[in-house]
C-alpha cells in the first residue's frame, strides 16, 4: 500500500475509534469492559449511576464485587462456551441495595481468535420485575382464594373443608405439610383437627405427635399465633427454642415453618400452620397473602354461624306459627263445641220452659218437663266448672286442700254419682278393690273428681250392655287406679294428644260423642298436683280402653279423721226458717231478682229488692234490715265498693250488717277478694236455694 492510499485507512481506524469511545461514554445503558481476566478495566457513566461504584472502585476487582461468587463464575463459565451470556441476575450497589438486572454480555476477539475483553450491558429491570412478581402474586392469592372459596362453599364448616384447604394452599405455595389447629376456649388450648402431608413424605411420626398434643396460649408455634393474633415464621425449626416438636419434625426431614391465625372478627378460632422440607427466610409477601387467606376462612365461619343463627331462627319462627295456627284451629274448634255443648241444654231448657208457660202440659208431662229443665241447668252447670278449672290451671291456681284419703270410699262416692248414666245403658260394673290399701294424702273433692271423670269418659264410650271395671291396688311406692271400658278404644294417632286441653278424637260436626276436650286434661293436672302419674292406652286384644293413675304412697301411716256429726233435723230448710228476718237483696238483673226476692220470702223472710247500689245505699239510711245480699258485677257501683261504702260510712247496726255475696264470679280469688271487701260470705251461682237459707240462717243467729 502506498503512502498516500495509507493514510486514508488510518484516519478511518482513528474515526472508529473516537466512535466507539463516544458511544461508550454517551450511551445511556450501562457498560462495562472487563479484561480476559475478569479483572474490571472500563465503565461508562451509565454504569457509574446504575451501581454507585467509582473508576477508583473498579480498580483490580472482579464483578464478583457486586454479581457474588457464584453468579460470576457462571457467567464465566457461560462466555468460555459460548462466547455471549443473556438473563436475569441481581446484583448489590455500593449502598448495598439489592437490584435486578437484564445482562448482555459478549467475548471481543482479535484476528487470532484470541479474547481481548469482555463487554457487559446492564438494564435495570427492576421496577418491571417487582410488577411483574408482584402481579404473579396478585393472581395467586386471587387463585387460591377462589379454590378456598370453592371448597368452602361445599362445605358445612370451614373443619369440613379442612383437608382440602391444607392440600390446596400447600400445593399453591410449594410447602410439604399442613396443620389445622381449632381453639378449645373452654379448655384454653389448641387442638389438632387434622393434618395432609404430601405423599412422598413419611411424616407418620409427626402427624401422631401433632395430634396427640394441646397448646396453651403462647407455647409452640400454634399458641404462639394465637396469643398474637398474627402470623408467624420460623426459617429454622432446630434453631427454634420453643417448638416442642423439633425431633420429630427434624426425623422427617421438616426444616422450616410458618402459620397463620384464622380470625373471626378479632377471635382467633384457629391456627393453620405449614412445613417445608428446606430452610426458608421470612417472606413478608407470602404472609400477608396467606393472613388475607385466615380471614377469609374467619368471614366463612362467621357467615357459617349466622346462617346456623338465621336458621334456627326460621325453625323457630316456623314453629311458632304452626303452634299458633294450631292453637288458632283448636281453639275455633273448641268455641264451636262450646256453643254446640252450651246450645244443646239451651234448647230443652226453652224448650220444655214454653211448654210449661203454654199450659197444654198434664201434670206427668209438666213434672218431666221440670226434670228436664232442671238436668240441662245443670249440665251447663258442670260445663262452666270445667271451663273455670281450666282457667285455675292455665294460670296455676288450682290448689288442692291435702287430707288422708281413704281412696276406695271416693271410687265407690265417684260411682254412685255415674251409676244412673251407667245404668240408663245397662253396663255392668266390675269392682275389684286389694285388701289392705293404705290411707293416701290427697284432696278427696278433687281425688272424687278425678275418678268421676274417667267413669264418666268411660260411661260415655262404653256401647250399651257393655262392662266398666275397676280396680284398686297398690305396691311398695304407689297405689293403682284402673278404669277399663269396653268401648272401640282410642285411635293411635290421637292417644299421645288425650290428655291435652281442647283436643278430641272427633271434633266434626257428626260426632256420635258430645263433651268439650277439657275433663281429661284436668284429670291429668289433677293427678300430677298429687304427685302422681296417668297414663292411657288401648287392650291389647280386642277392642277398649284403659287409665292408670297412680298416686303416690306416704312415707309413713296415715289415719282417717273421725267424720263430722250429722246435722241437727233443725238446720234443713223449712217454710218458715227465715219467718221475720228482713233482707236487702241488690241485684241488677230483674230474673234473678225477682228469684231470690220469691225463693227467700217463701221461706218466710221479709224481703226488699233493689237493682242498684244506690237504691242499697238510701234503704239502709232508712229502714233496719237484718242481713244485705249483694251480686257483684253491677253497673255504675259494684258490689266491692258497696259493702265498703257501708261498712265505712255507716254508723250503728247498718255499719255492722251481716253481708252475703251472691255473684258469678266463682273462683277462689274472687271468694277472698269479696270477704276482704267486707261481706261475711260468698255464695256461688247458680244458687242452691238450700245452701243460700242454711248461710242465711247462720248468719242471722237461728243456728249456730
């Protein structure tokens, strides 16, 4: 080549060079030249700003000085092969900030096809790879919450679902073991509901020790969680001081660990804990992933127990409604068998009352006609008593007046008050009675009620000709009351239901048996107050019924108390009993007005009626009177506070005055409210115009 083409060629080399040492300088990617050696001989400015290092820094150090042994030997390895090296490595700045790079790395050579150097182009990829792994993470825990959510969703309870959620989160997460623990707040420890484990490991020694063992708050790894509330991890489980478990868990080749409480509200109901086969670092992005994970389980038990809550809400509610539909429909029954059983004694009594005013009647028909009258009265009689009984039950104030009772005088009393019934379709009675019976402490009305209710039921269900027996025995702790009938028994269904108020077999309208529902169920309260129990079934063969009552036996004997004298012949009534004794009767209905003031004046007593209080009131100021019958239920002023008015402002023997009250008002607590209103007495009505003169005849001083 010749001097003048030379020179050309070594300007081009020169321009090249002054290039290549512009773009070096001026490039804003990081660059670095590093000789054969590994030994760093250049940067640009980039990589100045990139890693913090000065030229000064650079001088004789390696990469290793901020890629670490083990990156730079393989890159090294890498270039040797191949000549180039791409990918993804982190390195440390001078700061010590941990960065993630993109390298491009490449082997200069010269003619020979020997290395000159080395060039490595750095990008910092940091920002997007946090996005990115940040993102991988999003989707994750959105992923393993959605297969949570799918397994919780068939699931009775978060325990049910277990299993599946150990073996989920595990494979999600890369761990090999997974325990549940659930809180036992009334023991205060933890307790291992169940454990997975993959199926490579041979974790049976493990698995038998996590389940055979409790913990309190704050021991081991489990209390731990539940004494904080929060997530907690072990990188070394040998390292740890406080993990019981290390043995076993060392044996199976376990070495790191973490867990996660499962919160309701700010509750820990839960810990939930994995184990991995190698040694692992905190990972702060892991746990906050897998605390959302807790609270998710936490929301799906609560939602869990408010259904339960909500559910048995709607039981209850449903419940409810159906007892008060049934208590609707019994007592719309019962209201029409109340008007049927009240209406039926209504019609004979008008009835045959219309007959008698008519005078078309001889004097036998005129005297069937009176019985007939008089046994509906009484029939709507018994009708309100059991109504009343009822009442005194509902509202617990039946009481009994305790005496000993010798039980088979009030069976054969109970008797002889059924036998026209009885007789009137010719059934045979059957009495068997044990010898010996002792005397038992009872209430004998009420105990006499008790049978004449079930002779009664079992009279009316009894076809004619058939047979009632009845018999009394005792052991060592009851004595025994059978009343067997031999009528078509009672239907299956409805025998739980007997002895229940308003209920009855047949409640149509073409029921062949009248009766209100109500006898029965006051037998039953009857017989509990005495401390004992009924019971009803159907004879085993062939068709009938049978009531067992027993009662209990005293602790210790008992003897009967001498009955009272017979009354004088004096004390029944005559005509002339009441001859000269001046009465006030007040009554504000005229029929029975007009009743008292005939039926007392027959008896020969001087009688002035009024049909107010008022009335009362001015004919005491006028005239004596020997004795004031009063009814209690009046308009303007009732009989309370007449009696109070003349006890308090009257003087002399008005203030004083024998005072009898004569009312419906037929309990208990309406007998003691009229005494302690200042009346002497309380007579009951309908009134017995027998009993009304013998009180009348006590009161007055003709008996004592």
């Amino acid at each position: 080549m010749s001097r003048a083409e030379a020179q050309p060629a070594a300007r081009a080399v020169e321009l090249a060079a002054d290039l290549y040492r512009e773009i070096f300088a001026h490039s804003n990617e990081a660059i670095a030249i590093v000789d054969p050696n590994g030994v760093y001989l250049q940067q640009n400015g980039a990589h100045f700003t990139l890693l913090g290092y000065e030229d000064i820094d650079l001088q004789g150090q390696t990469p290793v000085l901020d890629l670490g042994e083990d990156a730079f030997a393989e890159i090294t390895r890498e270039l040797a092969v191949a000549g180039e090296y791409s990918g993804e490595i982190i390195c440390r700045t001078k700061t010590g900030e941990r960065r993630i790079l993109d390298l491009s790395a490449f082997t200069m050579r010269n003619g020979l096809g020997e290395p000159i150097c080395h060039v490595c182009i750095k990008r910092d990829i940091t920002s997007r790879t946090r996005e990115i792994n940040a993102r991988r993470r999003s989707e994750q825990r959105l992923a393993l919450q959605y297969a949570i959510t799918r397994i919780l969703s068939r699931s009775i309870d978060f325990v049910e679902g277990t299993h599946e959620i150990l073996e989920t989160v595990c494979e999600s997460l890369g761990w090999h073991v997974g325990v549940l623990w659930a809180a036992d707040h009334q023991g205060e420890v933890l307790r291992c509901i169940d454990v997975w484990h993959r199926r490579s490991l041979n974790v049976n020694g493990f698995e038998k020790v996590s389940r055979s063992r409790t913990f309190a708050r704050g021991a081991g790894l489990p209390g731990r969680i539940w004494e904080s509330g929060k997530p907690w991890w072990i990188p070394n489980l040998t390292e740890d001081r406080d993990f019981s478990r290390a043995d076993v868990a060392e044996s199976a080749g376990l070495r790191a660990a973490f867990g996660f409480p499962i919160l309701l509200g700010d509750e820990v109901v839960g810990v939930i804990e994995f184990f991995s086969q190698e040694i692992r670092q905190p990972d702060q992005d892991l746990l906050d992933m897998i605390g959302s994970v807790g609270f998710q389980i936490g929301q799906f038990q609560e939602r869990k127990r408010a259904e339960e809550k909500l559910a048995h809400l709607l039981v209850r509610e449903r419940v409810a409604r159906a007892d008060a539909e049934k208590a609707n429909r019994l007592k719309d029954e019962f209201l029409a068998t109340l008007s049927h059983e009240l209406r039926t004694p209504l019609n004979a009594v008008i009835g045959w009352s219309r007959m008698l005013k008519s005078g078309r009647l001889d004097t036998e028909s005129a005297l069937h006609a009176m019985e007939v009258i008089e046994r509906n009265a009484w029939a709507q009689k018994q009708i309100i008593e059991d109504i009343l009984d009822v009442s005194r039950v509902i509202t617990g104030k039946l009481q009994l007046h305790l005496a000993p009772v010798d039980l088979v005088a009030v069976v054969k009393a109970a008797l002889d008050a059924v036998r026209p019934a009885l007789e009137a379709k010719d059934i045979s009675v059957e009495e068997t009675y044990q010898e010996g019976l002792r005397v038992i402490a009872g209430d004998a009305d009420r105990l006499q009620q008790v049978v004449w209710n079930l002779l009664s039921n079992a009279s009316k269900f009894t076809p004619v000709r058939g047979t009632v027996a009845i018999r009394v025995s005792q052991d060592k702790t009851y004595v025994e009351l059978e009343v067997i009938d031999t009528g078509p028994g009672i239907e299956p269904e409805f025998l739980p239901h007997v002895f229940e108020r308003f209920r009855q077999a047949d409640g149509s309208t073409t029921r062949t048996h009248g009766g209100l529902g109500l006898g029965l169920a006051i037998v039953r309260h009857l017989v509990e107050l005495h401390g004992g129990v009924i019971s009803a079934e159907n004879l085993s063969a062939g068709f009938g019924a049978v009531f067992t009552v027993k009662l209990p036996l005293p602790r210790a004997e008992l003897s009967l108390e001498a009955p009272p004298a017979a009354a004088p012949c004096d004390d029944v009534p005559t005509d002339s009993d009441l001859t000269g004794v001046r009465i006030l009767v007040v009554e504000d209905d005229l029929d029975a007005l007009d009743l008292l003031t005939i039926d007392l004046t027959k008896h020969g007593a001087k009688v002035r009626g009024v049909g107010s209080a008022g009335e009362a009131l001015k004919l005491l100021q006028s005239e004596p009177f020997d004795l004031l019958i009063s009814d209690i239920g009046m308009a303007d002023t009732d009989g309370y506070n007449l009696i109070k008015q003349v006890r308090t402002q009257y003087d002399g023997w008005s203030a004083h005055i024998p005072a009898i009250a004569v009312t419906a008002y037929a309990r208990t607590q309406d007998r003691v409210r009229a005494i302690a209103a200042g009346y002497n007495t309380h007579v009951a009505k309908p009134v017995d115009i027998r009993e009304l003169v013998t009180v009348v005849k006590c009161l007055t001083g003709r008996i004592a």
